[in-house]
C-alpha cells in the first residue's frame, strides 16, 4: 500500500517552522504497514493543492493532508476539499457543541462567529472530533483513493492519528506485517560501528534490511522485514538481533521500543528511590530539559541550576572567585566542586556537572572551542571526564549532554570505566 504526505502551509516553505508532521505521519504509517512515497510540502493555494492532489492520487493509495484548517481566511483546505469533491458545508451539531464546550472550559477570549463556523464540514466526510482544538480531522472517500486532512497543531494532529486515524486505516487497508527492531548505542560512531560488525552485516539476507540513524554521540542500528507471516518475520529478525547485541554490547543501551536513555536512567532512579540534580554551564539547561520531558520526572530529580557565569558559581555554587581564576572556569576541578556542591546544595544522590567552550570564539575563556569537562558525583565519589568536541556550537552542547547521560547510565549499571584526560 502506497502513501503521500501532504503539508500545507507558506510557513514550511520559508522555514518559519520546521515540518515534524511529515516526520511523524511517515513512521506512524511505516509502522503499520504502509510505504511512504513522497512527503510533499506546498502552499496555502487553492490551485497548489489541487494539482498536488491530482498528481498524488495517480500514485498513491492514501493521502494524508496536515494544515489550513483554522478559522481565519487564509485556511483554505477544508473549502478546496468540499469543492474538489463536488460536496457541500453542513453544520455538525455535536462538533459545534465540542467548540463551544472547549472556549467555556479553557479559553478566556469570547467566542466569535469564525469560531463557531468551524464546525461547517463537508458532507461526505468522515468527520473525527478534534480533542484538543477545533478543526476536526476529516476523511474523504473515493474508488481509487482515501484522502485524510488533520490539523496542522502538531499534537493535535498526533492524538487524532493515534486515537482515530490509525486504528480505521488497520481496519480498511490489507497491509503486509512490518516488523522492525532499533537497537540504541552510545560512546562510538558510525564507522566504528560498521568495521566491527561488518562480517555480521555482510552475511545478513538480502531481503532483510539493515540502516545506521547517527546522530551527535547516538547511533540508532535499525533492523526491518515486511511479509505476511508475522511469526516468520518477527522471528527471522530477532534471531539477527540477537547475535548484533553480543558485537555492541559494551555500547548497546536498549531497544528504542523500550525507551531512550533518558528513560532508562528515570526508571532506575525512581527503582531505586534515588534523585539527581544538575548543575549546568555550557549545556545551558539542556540535560533538564531532556530529563524533566520523560513522565514521573519529579520522583527523581529535584531541580537544576545554570551557572553560566562565573559570578553565579561563585555566589550559588560556592566556588571562590580565587579557585575559577586559578584554575580556569572549564577545567576538571570547577566541574568537580560545580556537581559536589550542587549535590549537596540540592541533597541528592546524584548530580551532573557540564562546564566548557561550546564556541565560537574563546571569548574570555582561557580554553579552547569544544573543550568540556563532565563531572558526575555519586553517594561515595565523583567522576570528571575531559572532551573535545568539536568546533560547531551545536554540536558541542548536544554531544555534550548525550556524553553525560551516556556517563551517568553506565555509573548507574556499574559499568563505568574511570577516564579523565
């Protein structure tokens, strides 16, 4: 069965935001047995989305359209849709009935007619009530093609596939079985990776299918097969797994269905009844960001500081202006006495430190770009790595908070190896 994505906005276009629909639609169908043909972004026209329609349905079997719902005039996509399809604008009670409940319940402006007018929708639509907004998701039939416009809101469009879309479309289409398995590592890259397991890879069957997702300190090894016997194909791969896990086991961290890394350090944490707390300087917030966005966060971890200047070491941290002078404040011993001290200001079991030159320039840091020092303290001793990590601003900071929590996963499983430089 074969797919089209459709995003709908002028928005895209310019890069005003970044189009995670297409992202998210595309692994969602994946995972269910359908094959992604295009993901096309176009603009708030009429005549865009028409051609765009017309070239897609001769293609494809579904076509799943995000955007221009709202209830402004530049939304056009429920109009285009009701034109294309000859049909014609009703009202639905119950979903006028769902806008007028949402403005009462959560939202302080008045009401006003456009609102209202939302739940205008085409007749020989299914329609799907929107849970958390008032565009409604809409499904339009044809002998030759299924056509599916949601919301361009990103979690508003998720929960109506989630909850509505993808259970009717398992229902309707024929799909084969897809079965894919991602291993999660940490600690060594791409090429790495790929010598050492290259005489598994080179005996793997053709028609099982093998990728390499890289990204900054995180390699993903994603192992997929399609077919009809779902007992055959789950258990052709999992055999293949299982001898890949014995070759990365220093560097595997788990399957990606099981959570990231982030997960597996909240689950055990909150296991163990420990906590963490964090004290950050070129990650600027980041490694709190990432942990507080795994659910149950607040069993574990008690809070973070940024001390990106030296003045908030010294005066929260404790860290004498004398000692950042002397000993630079990215060097292995600010980063130690920044996680004892956060440690025990915030009495936790556990505490990460991240203190260096994230770029672009040295500015008034006597280290070099991409020099950082990662310190962890633990109940009975402190850990401080020293890296280089690059010259690219972003790339410093993300691969600096994946080390860290790569750090601290291995302290956690006592598996860690101390190394500073």
């Amino acid at each position: 069965m074969l797919a089209e994505i459709i995003n709908i906005g002028d928005e895209i276009l310019i890069g005003q935001i970044v189009n995670t629909n297409g992202a998210f639609l595309s692994k969602e169908l994946s995972s269910i047995g359908f094959k992604i043909s295009k993901i096309i972004s176009i603009s708030d026209k009429k005549e865009d989305i028409i051609e765009t329609i017309e070239r897609s349905r001769k293609s494809s079997d579904l076509i799943i359209i995000t955007g221009g719902l709202g209830p402004t005039n530049d939304d056009i996509t429920k109009h285009t849709l009701t034109a294309y399809f000859k049909d014609k604008l009703i009202r639905n009670n119950k979903i006028q009935s769902h806008i007028e409940a949402l403005f009462k319940k959560f939202i302080t402006t008045p009401i006003v007619k456009m609102n209202i007018d939302q739940a205008l929708l085409p007749s020989k639509a299914k329609i799907f009530r929107n849970e958390y907004g008032t565009a409604s998701g809409m499904w339009f039939s044809e002998n030759d093609i299924d056509i599916i416009s949601l919301p361009g809101v990103p979690y508003e469009m998720k929960a109506l596939m989630i909850d509505s879309i993808l259970p009717q479309l398992k229902i309707k289409f024929k799909r084969p079985f897809i079965y894919n398995k991602t291993l999660l590592t940490y600690g060594l890259g791409e090429s790495a990776i790929a010598e050492r397991i290259s005489e598994w890879e080179n005996k793997l069957p053709k028609h099982l299918k093998f990728a390499y997702l890289p990204s900054l300190g995180r390699v993903r090894l994603r192992l997929s097969l399609s077919g009809e016997n779902k007992m055959v194909v789950k258990s052709e791969v999992n055999k293949y797994v299982l001898t890949l896990k014995k070759l990365i086991q220093d560097i595997y961290v788990g399957e990606e269905d099981d959570g990231s890394i982030e997960y597996h350090i909240a689950k055990i944490l909150t296991e163990n009844r420990k906590s963490i707390s964090f004290a950050e300087s070129c990650t600027g917030g980041l490694v709190s960001a990432r942990i507080t966005a795994i659910p149950g966060a607040s069993k574990f971890y008690k809070g973070g500081l940024v001390a990106y200047s030296n003045q908030i070491k010294s005066s929260i941290l404790n860290i004498p202006d004398k000692f950042i002078e002397v000993n630079g404040a990215v060097s292995s011993k600010v980063a130690e006495l920044m996680a004892i001290n956060i440690k025990k200001n915030y009495n936790t079991d556990y505490s990460i430190a991240t203190t260096g030159n994230a770029g672009p320039t040295s500015g008034d840091l006597k280290s070099k770009v991409g020099h950082v020092y990662i310190a962890i303290a633990t109940p009975s001793n402190v850990f401080v790595n020293f890296f280089k990590m690059g010259n690219h601003r972003e790339r410093v900071v993300e691969k600096t908070v994946n080390k860290a929590f790569e750090i601290l996963l291995k302290i956690l499983k006592n598996e860690y190896n101390y190394n500073i430089e």
